[in-house]
C-alpha cells in the first residue's frame, strides 16, 4: 500500500474537522511555539485534504428496510 | 314468548349486542356532556344531539386523551346494559374528536396536557451530532416528503447512510406503525444516530397520527435524537414541539440535520488559508525576533569592545600615571637616600663623639686601671673577697695587682 489511508475504515468526518478546528483555534491562541507549530501546520493541511477527499463523496447510502408491522409491534 | 331470568335476560342481550348486533363495535358520533372522572378511575360522560342521549362509560388508562363538555366526538365501543346498575351504556375504547373546530379543541388540551408534563421542555432537547454518518428515517415512502428529504439531503451531502422504514403516516395504522419505528430504532440504536420523522402538510385531520399522544410519547421516549419535519411552514404538530429539533419541512429537516457541502469545501479551504497564513506570519515574526536578536547581539558585542577600548584607554593611562608615580617615586627615593646619607653621617660623627667620652668614662671603671694605681684584687678560691669576717686567720687568698698576682696566708685580721 503506498497510500496512508486504509480502505477499510472510513473517514470519519466530524473526528477530522473537529481536530482541523482545534489546531486552527491553537493557531489563533496568542503565542506560537514554532516547532509544536510546524508539525501542527502539517497535520492541519492533511486534516483538511481528508476532509475534501470525504466530500468529494456525493451518494448517499439508502437502505429499505424491510420490516413487518407484526415485527414492529413486538 | 320467551321466558327470561334478569340475568338471563342482561347476559342474552349483551352477548346479542357484541356478537350479532354491532360485531365490530359501535361508533357514534355526538357533543361529550356531563363529563366526569370519578376515584381516577372511572370516566363517565353523556353523548348527545338535539333529540336524544346516550350514557357512555370508560377507564382512564384506556381514554387518556384529555376530553371536556361540548366537544364533537366519534366515541367507538361496544354497547352493553352493566348487570348490576341494569344501565345501559356504550363501554367505549376509544374517541376521536370530529370535524376541525372539535379536532383543534382537542389538540389544544392534548397540547397544554403534554406541555404541563414538560414534554416539550427546551431543558430536554438534545443537539443533533454535527455531521450524522447513519440517519434513520421514519417515513411513507410513497410519499413527496420521503423523496424530497432524501434528495436535499444528497444535494448538501454524501457518503451518509440512510436507513429507513416505511410506515403509515394517515389512518387508522398510523399512529402505531410510527410508535412501532420508533420502538425498532430505538432497539436497534447501530441503524442511527439522529431519527427523522417526516411528512407532508395536510388538514389537521390528515396529521392526526403526528399530533396523537401516543406518537409524542414515543418521540419523547426515544434515546436517539429526533427531527420532526411536518408538512409546509404554517403547520404545527405535537410531534413538533416534542421533537429535539423541529424542521419546518422535510427539506429543512434535510438541511437542520447536514451541512451544505458547498460551504464546508469554502470553509476547509479558508482553513488551510488561514493555516498558511498564520503559519507564515509565525516564521516572519520568529525571523524579525531573530533578526532583532542578532541586532542585540550586534550592538551588545560593539559595547563590549568599545567599552573594552574604553577600558584599555584608561588601563593606558593608569599605566602613565603608574610610570609618572614611578618616577617620582625615584626621584624621592633619591632623595631620601640622599637624607639618609648626609643624616647618616651626621648622626654617627655625634654618635662617635659619644661613643668615645663614653669610653672614657667607662675606662675610669676598668679594675686594670684601678690594679695599676696600685689597688689590689684578693679572692679566696677564685671568689672576690671584700669582707675580712668571712676568712679564718691562716687561709690562704690569691692576690691580683696590676702586674702578676701572688698567694698569702691570712694572719691576722681586723674588722
């Protein structure tokens, strides 16, 4: 495998975005420290390229299910 | 002509009414009068129009809707003369309210009924998960709502799975394939994170199932957190104000419950912008702090030196002034030596002028000088004899004079 990603789990979408929000919020925090910066300023473009990557995604998944009143009632 | 016990007779006539007469029950439709509750238990109302009454009887767990005097209703039951009080009355199971002032009465007591509850507590409401992966949609799908919902969705989203179940959303099943889809999520929590109850607008009679008592409960009921998008903006449901959001169209259920696509792509890009640009400026200050720090550095080091020069100028001087001491000091050195000389002399021609008038004087102390005026030193075995007591006539003494020395014999003394 030469990509990063595994196929078998999926994106998920909110865990990304919401670390990609910490870090900007880190950024706008009053003292950067340079170092911590860069690895977060790395990890903050990846963030956001699995984000666009996930959005790229345009189907949605509808599953009929199949379920019978009496079922239903219990 | 048949004969009859009373009980034979009661017990004839109820078994005819259920099982012959009105085999599926009975529904008659009149105004509630004479409503009553008597012990929590036992609810009693008369059913009436303009010519004729009939008295209707039922517990409270089975009629739980809230019910009052002048009311149109559709009362459904079973008719029945009670054994014991020989009344007869319709026992009834349950009653619908009838026509669109009746329908609107009976809401609005359901309504203030379920509000007193706290059913619709905004303290209870839960928030929707931000970006739902597994929605489950409680919808017909026949209908223009399912569809509708389905395609906003996809236009603002993707990649979300979607599980839904078909249910009723007019008539008489309604009410309980809805209870039933919210019982199914709600066992089966994995299908969903939030649930979408959906459908379009209608009469008030049409949304029935949607402002039942039993469809609210459920919706409170639920784990899983609810939307409620029914029919066009101007409607209301009870299902509405139970729900932890309320959509006011299935469309805006779609758009309460994803974000738009659209708008996440321009915010991940302002992100990454604002990353770049943060970033940049970081190193650009970290550069002026570090090119401030070299100036530091800079004019620290060009004080040092110049205040080195400094130094090195005054140790200069220092020394100048340590060579001009030096020589002075020579100079008086000099002249001290020069002193010290000339007091020299001075002092030791007075000290041998001294020194020889001392002489003198001590020379006039000399016993040689005495011996040679003619005195005499005796001593007696080596010790100076000055006292003739301490000698015995016949001793011998040893005599100095000034020239040799001799021996003789004491004989005789006189003190």
């Amino acid at each position: 495998m030469t990509s990063k990603k595994t196929p078998t789990k999926p994106v998920d979408f909110g865990t990304s975005f919401q670390e990609l929000e910490k870090i900007i919020s880190w950024f706008e925090g009053d003292e950067i420290d340079l170092d911590q910066g860069l690895k977060k300023f790395e990890r903050g473009l990846e963030l956001a390229q699995v984000c666009r990557t996930r959005l790229k995604e345009v189907e949605n998944r509808v599953n009929e299910l199949k379920v019978k009143f009496g079922e239903l009632d219990n | 002509m048949q004969k009859y016990t009373v009980s034979e007779f009661v017990n004839f006539v109820n078994a005819a009414l259920s099982a012959v007469v009105f085999p599926e029950g009975v529904a008659i439709e009149g105004e509630i009068t004479e409503y009553r509750v008597s012990q929590g238990k036992w609810i009693w109302f008369l059913l009436k129009d303009q010519e004729s009454v009939v008295s209707c009887f039922s517990m409270t767990w089975k009629l739980r809707q809230p019910l009052e005097d002048g009311l149109q209703v559709r009362v459904i039951g079973q008719p029945k003369i009670h054994p014991r009080s020989g009344k007869f009355s319709i026992n009834v199971d349950r009653v619908e309210p009838v026509g669109e002032g009746a329908l609107k009465r009976a809401y609005e007591l359901l309504k203030k009924l379920l509000e007193k509850e706290g059913l619709f507590d905004l303290a209870r409401k839960r928030s929707l998960p931000r970006f739902p992966e597994r929605i489950g949609l409680i919808a017909s799908r026949e209908s223009a709502a399912y569809s509708d919902f389905l395609r906003i969705l996809k236009n603002r989203w993707g990649g979300i799975e979607i599980n839904s179940l078909h249910v009723q959303v007019q008539g008489a099943e309604a009410i309980n394939s809805i209870v039933a889809a919210f019982n199914y999520f709600n066992v089966h929590p994995e299908l969903a994170e939030v649930l979408v109850l959906t459908r379009g607008g209608g009469s008030l009679e049409d949304l029935h199932a949607f402002n039942a008592e039993e469809v609210a409960r459920a919706v409170f009921g639920s784990k899983i957190p609810v939307v409620v998008g029914v029919g066009h903006e101007r409607d209301e449901s009870l299902a509405d104000f139970v729900a932890d959001v309320r959509a006011s169209t299935p469309s805006n259920a779609a758009e309460l419950l994803v974000p738009d696509r659209q708008e996440l792509i321009n915010q991940l890009r302002s992100f990454s912008a604002r990353l770049v640009t943060i970033m940049t400026g970081a190193v650009v200050i970290q550069q002026g702090n570090v090119s401030q720090a070299v100036r530091q550095i800079e004019s620290a080091l060009s004080f040092s030196v110049s205040s080195f020069r400094h130094r090195l100028r005054d140790l200069a001087d220092a020394f100048a002034r340590l060579a001009v001491d030096v020589v002075r000091t020579k100079d008086e050195q000099q002249s001290l030596w020069h002193r010290l000389h000339t007091t020299g002399d001075q002092w030791l021609g007075h000290l041998t002028n001294s020194l020889s008038s001392k002489e003198r004087m001590l020379s006039s102390f000399d016993p040689q000088s005495v011996l040679r005026r003619g005195y005499a030193i005796v001593r007696r075995r080596g010790q100076v004899l000055n006292n003739a007591t301490t000698i015995a006539v016949g001793e011998s003494v040893a005599v100095q004079l000034h020239h040799g020395s001799l021996t003789a014999k004491v004989t005789k003394k006189s003190s």
